[in-house]
C-alpha cells in the first residue's frame, strides 16, 4: 500500500538526549514536511523539503534538525537543545497529481521523562 | 494576525442537525483551500478541498468566498462519527508553506 510511515508510535527519552523520528513515503512525493502539535493548538511547521538535499527552516525550526538524503525519507532529530520537546509530530508529503493536497503520516508522540 | 483563523468551538449537536463551521485567511493571494478531518490522538485526513464554484460531498459542502477572504464547511444530517476536530488548511500561491488554523471541535450528541 502507498503512505506515509512514521516510527516509532510513542517515544520516550530523558531530558539532554537527542532523539531521531523516522518519516517514510513511497508516494513518489516531492514534498516533505515536518509539523508539531501541540494540545489545543494547530500544527506549526518546524521544516520542509521540496527536493533532495534541500530543505528549509519552518516557523518552530529551533532544537531540531532533518536531512533528506533520500527522496523517500525525512528524518527529523530533536536535539537537546529543544526546550519543550513533549508533542504529537506529524509528518506530511505532497506531490503528484494532487500535487496541492498534504497527506499525513500516522504520528509520533514523543514525551520527554 | 494569524493566516488562518477558525472559531475553536466546541459545537455539540443533535444527530440529524446541520451545521457550519467558518473560516478565514489573511493572504488575499491564496491559491488553494482545504478542509481537514482530525480524531482524537490521529493524523489530520483529507476531507475535501475547496474550490472556488464550491463543492459538496455527500453530506458535505465546502464554499469558497474570496472578497470576504473565507471559507466554510456545511455538514447535513450529522451524524455521530462526524465528532472530529476539523482543520482550515490554506496554501498561498508562493511559497510551499501550508497555513493550518487551530480547527474547530465538533460533537455529536445521539
């Protein structure tokens, strides 16, 4: 089946760690993208990618870092450095024939002990 | 002032009722519109997108008005599986960056 995988589901890790979520699609997608969200709120871009070995800084780039080595994955690190990491992180692609229309992955809700 | 804007409810309704949900945006040089499903704890889905004729679904109509810079979303006949959260999601001409609005709760109620 086409989609978008994210992995893992729920991840937990210890304050001062960097932490690696995983972001798949063999939707033949140009776009990724990466959202947080937050209770209560709407999703706020942290990064985006529109080709291979590009991407740029979203609204909320701060504490993270991607890389899109490959057309099919975007990988997102929350480092350290990010200041309140606990969220539900989504990641999107668009592409295609609908090329306007975002498709979501499944989620990662990350919780920092 | 945000891109998006939506009323955050919540609407609670009765099986059966119609309701509608508003929404608007600040960037007169919008391109596309969409209206996103979202469950408790889930991905946000595609509902349907918005074109400027307007469009119904089903149930469902979405309606596009660009001098007042707003768009909505009608549901007929709710029913219980409608409870979601829906998102406004706005993509501006330039630019690849998508515009989510806070979404709108909706339950309803047998």
């Amino acid at each position: 089946d086409g989609g978008i995988t994210q992995s893992p589901k729920y991840l937990f890790r210890k304050e001062g760690q960097n932490v690696t979520l995983s972001c798949e699609q063999n939707l033949n997608h140009d776009a990724m993208y990466w959202y947080r969200q937050d209770p209560g709120q709407g999703l706020r871009l942290i990064y985006y990618s529109q080709i291979v070995n590009d991407f740029q800084k979203g609204d909320i780039a701060e504490g993270y870092s991607v890389s899109r080595e490959k057309k099919e994955s975007f990988p997102l690190t929350v480092t350290s450095a990010q200041k309140n990491p606990t969220a539900f992180y989504l990641c999107a692609s668009t592409g295609g024939q609908g090329r306007d229309t975002q498709y979501f992955g499944p989620g990662t809700r990350l919780t920092v002990l | 002032r945000k891109e998006v804007e939506q009323d955050p409810g919540p609407f609670n309704v009765p099986e059966g009722a119609t309701v509608a949900f508003n929404c608007t945006y600040s960037n007169s040089a919008s391109q596309s519109f969409f209206w996103y499903r979202q469950d408790c704890r889930k991905e946000p889905k595609l509902l349907m997108s918005v074109y400027s004729s307007g469009n119904e679904d089903g149930r469902f109509t979405a309606q596009l008005n660009r001098a007042s810079q707003y768009i909505s979303l009608l549901i007929r006949d709710s029913k219980l599986s409608d409870s979601a959260t829906y998102l406004c999601v706005v993509l501006p001409r330039t630019g690849n960056q998508f515009y989510f609005g806070t979404g709108t709760s909706l339950t309803v109620i047998p």
